[in-house]
C-alpha cells in the first residue's frame, strides 16, 4: 500500500507549474531550452523545489506517477484551463519528462 504524502500548496504550484511547461513544450512538439533553463535557473536561484525528490516524495514509482497525474486531472482542477487538450497521459509524459530530466 502506497503511503500519502503532502505537499504545501505553494511548492505543488512551483513544481506544477514545471509539468505545465513540460506538457505545452509536448503539445507543440518544441522543447524551448532557453526558456526552460531560464525557468530552472531562477528555481536553483530562490530554492524552489525542481523535483519530486524536492517536494519530499521519495522512492518515485511508476504508480505514485500515475497516481499524480490522474489526481490532476480530477474533474474541476485548474489543469483544464490549458490552451490544449488535457488528459492524465498528457500529465503523465509531462511528470516523466521533468522526473528523468531531475529524478
């Protein structure tokens, strides 16, 4: 059985605000590096937390993955005021894509 965890809502934001980036760089199929490492930069530079790790949650499963990304897309969550489509697999590869790049 998986344990919960909890995060403060303003370090959710700062990483959801990563998987969003993510997620939009997937939609239009361009990773915008500068963008993204600016993004990073200022993180590193104020201490904001980059990764699940830096949230607190550790040994990372594909199932705690899953289980963020399907809570993300729970009906009624700000996820769906995207300017593209939104589902869990979206959120998904969004969360894989900044955990390798920071897992």
């Amino acid at each position: 059985m998986m344990k919960p965890f909890s995060v403060h809502h303003d370090e959710g934001v700062t990483y959801g605000t990563l998987v969003q980036l993510a997620a939009e760089y997937q939609d239009s199929a361009k990773w915008d590096e500068k963008e993204w490492n600016e993004v990073i930069s200022f993180y590193k530079s104020v201490g904001l937390p980059i990764s699940l790790d830096d949230l607190g949650i550790k040994n990372i499963s594909d199932e705690i993955i899953m289980k963020i990304a399907e809570a993300t897309c729970k009906v009624n969550m700000n996820a769906y005021n995207m300017p593209f489509e939104l589902n869990h697999k979206v959120i998904l590869n969004a969360l894989l894509s900044v955990n390798r790049l920071f897992g």
